[in-house]
C-alpha cells in the first residue's frame, strides 16, 4: 500500500553504493528526499539521476538529503553513481522489503520498484509523495514544492 503524507517514514537499514550502510532513523532531524528508481543505468533513471544531481546544491541549500533506491546490487549501483558522478548515495533493496514497506512495489516477487519519490520530513514523517514522476523534471518539481515559488 502506497504510504501517503503524514504517515510515518519505515526505518531501513541498506547497503550503499560506497560500501556503508545507510539506517533513515540516523537522518532524523534532516530532510530526506528517497528516490526509488528501477534500474541503474537505464535512460529514465540515468536522465533523472542527472537531474537530481544538477540541482543537488539547491537540495543541499535546503537541508534535503538525496538518496536513491533500485533493486540493483551494490556494485551495480556504485558504477552507476561513479559513471554520471552523483555524489548522493545510492541503496541497494535486494530484498525489495523497503520498496514494499513504502509501496514502491506490490510485492517481493517484483521485477522493479516503481519510479516515485517520497519527501520525509525532520520527524521522519511522509511530508509529501511523488507517485507519477516525470525524470525530466522532478528534481525541479521537488524543489518548486520545497521552496514554494
């Protein structure tokens, strides 16, 4: 089931594409923008990955951790994040247990997670989902909800 704006954020606890481990319980007291994507290195994730990267100073000016979220191992996630240079980290759900929890996928046995965003707010609360996102233009769309113009 989709999660919905307020409802609370499910903890996790992934590998990273640079060999740590991200646990979103840690980043309480931050804004984190999760980014499931279906596949690294296809041409929508890869688009939209850019994107998110040529407006990371702006996430950055506001406090918004980036991370991304595929059902890629480690290793795949972290050639794709050295090929377009990222510089956010990129988890690895092999289990495909976070993208359930969020509704990302309907269940397990899912091939890919679905192309959408949650906003988590400093409480780690849902502040806002993107379930029909565009790669082109939502790191924009992002940032036009959080700045308000």
């Amino acid at each position: 089931m989709l999660l919905k704006a307020g409802d609370p954020a499910p903890d996790f606890a992934l590998p990273a594409d640079d060999g740590g481990q991200i646990e979103l319980s840690r980043l309480r007291g931050r804004r984190v923008l999760l980014w499931f994507f279906p596949e690294a290195d296809t041409p929508g994730c890869s688009l939209e990955g850019r994107s998110l990267r040529d407006h990371r100073e702006y996430f950055d000016q506001n406090a918004i951790v980036l991370l991304g979220v595929s059902f890629n191992s480690v290793a795949d996630n972290a050639a794709f994040a050295r090929k377009y240079n990222f510089g956010f980290r990129l988890l690895s759900d092999t289990t495909h247990q976070v993208a359930v929890a969020y509704g990302a996928c309907d269940s397990a046995k899912a091939r890919y997670p679905e192309r959408m965003s949650f906003l988590i707010d400093v409480d780690g609360r849902i502040e806002r989902v993107y379930d029909k996102v565009d790669p082109r233009n939502h790191a924009a769309q992002v940032l036009v909800d959080v700045l308000g113009v």
